[in-house]
C-alpha cells in the first residue's frame, strides 16, 4: 500500500522523524555487528525497504531509502576489500513515487560515488534493487529465497501505511527467518477504532473487547500483544513496541528479533527517547514524571512500568522460577526493560544475602553472559 497521500508534499512530522530516528539509530548498532566482524560467516547481507515512497520529503529531509544508503557508504570499502555482497532492495508500489524514489536513490549514489569514502570500482560496490510492486506479491516473489538463504543476515524495514500489510501469514513468516531483524510500523488507531469491522478481521484477528476504551493511548501496546502471541510456543524470540502519537491518532512500531544483541541495541536506543518507559514518545501512562524537576520524593519519579517490572522480577527469583543470570536478563528483555533495571532489584537481593555474591551483575552485552545460578 502506498504512503499516505500527502506525507511528502510537506515536511515530515514529529512522529514521521522520530520512526526515521530510530530507524537510523538501529541501522547504527545493526551494520557493525555484520561487517565490522573479525570472523565472518556469511557473503551476503541484505536490507529491504518494502515501502519506500520518495525517498525524502518536500523540503529534502531524508526518508527511509536515502537514510540506509547514507549509513552503508563508509562500509563500501570494507565491502570491496572482503568480497561482500551488499544487498539492498528499495520497493514503492505507487508509479509516481517510485519515479522520484529511482530518481533520489540514482542521486544519492551518484554522492557517494563522487566522495572520498567510494572504493571507485567499475561499478557500484553496492547491489541496489528496486521494485514497483504490491508488497504482498514481492514478498511471496522474494519470501522462498530468503527461506534458502536463512542464515544469512538480513534487515526489513517495513513502514506500511495503515494496518493491511502485515498480517499473521506475514508475521509468522518473518519471525521463521533465522538472522533477520525487522521495524515495521502500524495504524494501531485504526485497529483500535475497527476491531468491530467484519473485513478487518481478513487482517488482523483482534476485537473490541481486546481495547480498553478508558486506555486509548494504549491501543499500540494491545496490537504488540496479540503479535507476541503469534510467536510459537517454546521459540526464543524477542519483540518491543514503540507508541508513537501523531495527533489525535497513536501508530508505532514494532522491532523483532531472535537474538539477544539485537533487542538489547533496540532497547537501549527507546529508553534513550523515554527515559520513563522506553515504549513511546509520549506520557503513555500519564504518570507526568518531569525528569528537569525531580520529585521530593524519589520514588515518585519511578515510573509504574518500572516499578511492577522490579517487583514481579523479585517475585520470581524468589519463587525460582528464574534460576540463572541469563534468565534474568532474557526475562528483563522480554518485559521491555533494560539490565539495570533489573541489577536494582539483583543488588538488593544480594545485599540482604538472598541470592549469591558471588554471580556476575552485567551492564551489557547479555549474549556473552555464561550463565550462573543465583542461588
């Protein structure tokens, strides 16, 4: 499905930036991890843009395309020098917007060609792709390739306008890839209000009752569920929300990944927006924190997520039901949180020689935790 129709004849909103600033941000933490490897396992890395629309907005502000060819540029030489392949797929269903997205794209590459950060082969280092297609029908075109290939490492960014595209087929299909991280971004306004909708249930399997009517800036945190609870019972995947308000209407984004290192770096980069609750740009839980201002009172400038998140994580070390480090984190990851969120509650419980002294309390880099019981 196209962009909505005028978000690039005028500048890019608050919401709009803050998507294409977290989308920056990850692309950051995502590129290193594959191309900056010592030891590598893979010849090709891959990155999708399904809904790509111009490519930048009415007063030159980058969008999505030009953001990923601008942050793969200082990588050409690296690429060049250990025979990657560098793979990047660019698709805009609508005619005339692809026109200009080809058009942008073609100027952007022509930039770097004639910068110092170009390996200056023949042609250009990087294999650029780009579709004027149906998302639907260039994923199926697409999907069987990436299943063949699933180890190798792949990024989608999938920034559908409203809530069509992204169904569970879609869903279950992205998260059966082995090395892919994915943002999508959705209407969770429009499932709120169209839940009751006979044809809404051809996308999305959610109903009224789901939505709490007194809780509507919530809306996007109950459409994260019900995709949390698509993934297969038993499957180590990971899945964070992130509320974006744009006016009246609340959208957001949704990150997946199998990996540890990757919700960590997604993580990390929402917390740095909201320091509250690191899944909005927003008050989401009207809680009026003012981090300028503290409170008199320190516990009143904890957030409720964060509060709830600490004593349930206490509850479980307690009742065993979380035995080792690992599990701690992996558990913090899953509940939205950070590792020192739940290092308060581990240095507490270690204080008051509850748990072992003696295990490692980690900042970062979870996946190279060896794992140590707590008890």
């Amino acid at each position: 499905m196209a962009k909505s129709n005028d978000i690039f004849n005028k500048g890019f909103d608050e919401g709009t930036q803050i998507k294409l600033y977290i989308l920056h941000k990850y692309l950051q933490e995502w590129l290193p991890v594959f191309l900056k490897r010592r030891q590598k396992y893979w010849t090709d890395i891959s990155l999708y843009d399904m809904f790509a629309g111009e490519g930048k907005d009415s007063e030159g502000v980058n969008g999505s395309p030009l953001i990923m060819l601008e942050e793969l540029f200082p990588y050409c030489k690296t690429i060049k020098d250990e025979s990657l392949r560098l793979n990047v797929l660019f698709n805009e269903v609508d005619k005339k917007r692809y026109e200009a997205l080809k058009q942008n794209i073609s100027e952007k590459l022509m930039e770097c060609k004639n910068s110092e950060m170009c390996p200056k082969t023949k042609d250009c280092i990087l294999k650029v792709y780009e579709e004027n297609k149906d998302f639907k029908q260039l994923f199926g075109e697409w999907y069987p390739f990436m299943q063949n290939t699933a180890q190798l490492p792949r990024f989608m960014f999938l920034d559908q306008f409203g809530i069509k595209q992204i169904t569970e087929d879609i869903f279950e299909q992205l998260v059966s890839l082995k090395r892919t991280d994915f943002i999508f971004f959705i209407s969770s306004s429009f499932a709120n209000r169209f839940a009751e909708q006979p044809e809404f249930q051809t996308y999305l399997k959610l109903n009224r009752e789901s939505f709490d009517p007194t809780k509507p800036h919530h809306c996007h945190r109950v459409v994260f569920n019900y995709y949390k609870q698509l993934i297969p019972r038993g499957t180590e995947y990971y899945l964070a929300p992130f509320s974006i308000k744009k006016g009246p209407n609340i959208y957001g984004l949704i990150f997946g990944t199998n990996h540890l290192l990757g919700i960590e770096k997604f993580l990390n980069i929402c917390w740095g927006i909201n320091k509250n609750t690191g899944d909005a740009n927003y008050d989401i839980d009207n809680e009026k924190i003012n981090p300028i201002e503290p409170s008199l009172w320190a516990e009143h400038d904890i957030s409720n997520k964060i509060q709830v998140f600490q004593n349930e994580l206490k509850n479980k070390v307690l009742s065993n039901d979380l035995e080792t480090n690992v599990e701690v984190y992996r558990w913090t990851f899953e509940m939205g949180c950070l590792p020192k969120h739940a290092n308060e509650v581990l240095r507490e419980l270690r204080k008051q020689r509850t748990i072992n002294k003696e295990f490692r309390i980690a900042s970062s880099n979870i996946h190279k935790l060896v794992p140590e019981k707590l008890k």
